[in-house]
C-alpha cells in the first residue's frame, strides 16, 4: 500500500478512461492535508487576440493520463515523497474580470494557509498576479522565473489595468517581487518600441529574449538562476507560448522563433535545488489545438514542475555518453 495519493496507472485503467483529473489523481474538495496541490482556473477574458484558455485545464488534465509516476531523466518520484491531489477549478466569475482576480487571491489564500504548494492549469496569464498576491502574504516578495514569448508587463491594454499583458506590472506594483532575482526568458518577437523589453531590465529584472536561446542548452542560464536566486522562496510561471509554434500551436498569442521542447525542460529541471513555492502554466487554448499536442506539453511541463519541488529527491542524472 502506497504511503501517497497515486495517478492512477495504464495497467489498472487504460489511458483512455477513468478520472479526468490531472495524472487522473485522486480528487478532493480543498488542500487540506497535500503537500502539492493542482487547480485549474478556466479563464479567457484577460486575452486579448485568440481566446479559448477556458479550457485549457480540462483539456491539459485530458492529456496528462500519459503521464507516468517516475522521471526518467531525471530519477524523481515526487509520489513516494509528496501528498498530491488535483483539488479541481477556481470557481471564477467568467462575466467580470476584475471579480475574477478578486476571487483567484482568496482560493489561493485559502490553498496556502493549508500548506499546499500551489501548481495551476491556466487560463489565461492574467491569473498569475493575483496568484502572486496570494503568495505574498505568505511568503513575502518572491524570486520569479518567467518564461514566455511576451513581457506581460504593459500598465495597460485598452486602458484596463487587469489583462493577460499585464501581470508582472500589477505585481512589481504590489511589491510581490525581488526585483533582482527576477528572470524573464524566451521574450521575442515585434513590439512598440525597445521600451517594451527595458522597463524590466531597468527594474533590475534580467531578460534573457529568445534569440539569447537559440541553438543552445539553457543548462548553464540555470546554474546562474540558481546562483542568483539562492535560497529565496520562488515562483515559477509557465506560459506556454514562449515555445516555438512548431511545437506548440495551440495558444493565443503566437510568436515564432521561440524555445524548443527540450529547453524548456531544462528551465524546469534546472530550477530543481531552489525553494519553489508554486508555479502555473498558461495560455493553452484547445480550440487552436486540434492534436492536443499543446496540452499534452503543458501537462508535461507541469509534471516537471512537480519533479522538481522541494522534498523531491533527484538520485539519477542522465550521465552524457558522448
Ligand atoms: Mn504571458
Ligand atoms: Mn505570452
């Protein structure tokens, strides 16, 4: 008998039934008593081009049954260490979205004062500051890595303060940030002006655009997160169109030139060691996702996130035999 809650395995159900919970874990109403927490927030009225992320949780849980309990690349098995359960959707107010950030930091609140590390299906990324206002009260400010193909720091869009453009904005704002342990990467594409990218670097935040990436391992950009940040509590956002659109087509907002499959599993394993307090992964939009191919690498994504928690021992490292 498992000591853990475990994702239901492919030779006791075939992939294609049981629960459609994230890993098809077992579900419960609240966070009481897990050491992580999953939670969708289907949110798509902070977009602003295609929309469709509201249903970007049931489809990532939909494709997260391939999932399997141990990493093999890694040697983590976060369920021999870690109570996990999917705790089901932020019941947002799809009609208002100032309401809706309003609600998301009270569930979060909630979720943290039970203990749970916080790990989100968005959604639209406007879900991030009011996440982050959450984590601020208990935490303090936060370390952040930020990995997309877009800054998200606008003051503004169309003149409203809360859209998926502008989270990170909202929370230097609110003081939820280490100005210089924040890392912005995979940022590209066309822009108003250079202003775009520098008002984050002239805050301290490092900002490492895409082209910075290209044709390279991002192992030892991660030594340097890991250096920077130290033992900082740190939050790790995901959006998932700071990947190239030959891999993941299936979002809003798309940008080409960005990062590979493989880079941003090294962003996610690398950030193994530092004392992440939560994290989330955006923007999947399945109307635009007819493989399901986006979903399933945010599902996967997200499964790295759990792997490399605090109290995830990682034995193995894949040893380079040439
Ligand atoms: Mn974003
Ligand atoms: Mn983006």
């Amino acid at each position: 008998m498992a000591k853990f809650n475990q994702p239901l395995g492919g030779n006791e159900m075939p992939r294609f039934g049981g629960p459609a919970t994230f890993m098809r874990l077992p579900t419960q109403p609240d966070a009481g008593g897990l050491d992580v927490a999953f939670i969708g927030i289907p949110m798509d009225h902070g977009t602003s081009n295609r929309s469709g992320t509201r249903l970007g949780p049931r489809q990532i849980r939909d494709e997260s049954r391939m999932l399997r309990p141990y990493n093999m690349a890694t040697g983590a098995a976060p369920f021999d260490h870690l109570q996990v359960a999917d705790i089901g959707d932020v019941p947002i107010n799809t009609f208002d979205l100032k309401k809706t950030v309003d609600i998301i930091t009270d569930y979060y609140d909630g979720i943290l004062a039970q203990g749970a590390i916080p790990l989100t299906m968005g959604g639209d990324h406007t879900l991030t500051w009011p996440i982050l206002r959450a984590i601020r009260k208990k935490h303090g400010p936060v370390a952040l890595i930020h990995i997309d193909a877009h800054a998200d720091i606008n003051d503004t869009m169309f003149g409203e303060k809360v859209a998926h453009g502008c989270p990170f904005r909202r929370a230097w704002e609110d003081g939820c940030l280490i100005n210089d342990k924040v890392f912005q990467i995979g940022l590209r594409g066309t822009g108003y002006a250079a202003e775009d990218f520098n008002w984050a670097r002239d805050k301290g935040w490092t900002v490492v655009q895409a082209e910075a990436c290209w044709h390279r391992s991002l192992v030892p950009l991660l030594d340097k997160v890991r250096r920077v940040i130290g033992d900082a509590p740190v939050y790790l956002t995901y959006d998932i169109d700071s990947l190239d659109p030959a891999f993941a087509p299936g979002t809003g907002t798309v940008e080409p030139g960005g990062l590979s499959t493989w880079q941003a599993f090294e962003i996610i394993r690398g950030a193994a060691g530092l004392n992440l307090v939560g994290g989330d992964l955006v923007e999947v939009s399945p109307p635009y996702d007819p493989s399901g191919n986006t979903a399933l690498i945010g599902a996967n994504l997200l499964y790295e996130m759990l792997c490399a928690l605090p109290g995830v021992p990682r034995p193995d490292r894949v040893d380079p035999v040439f």
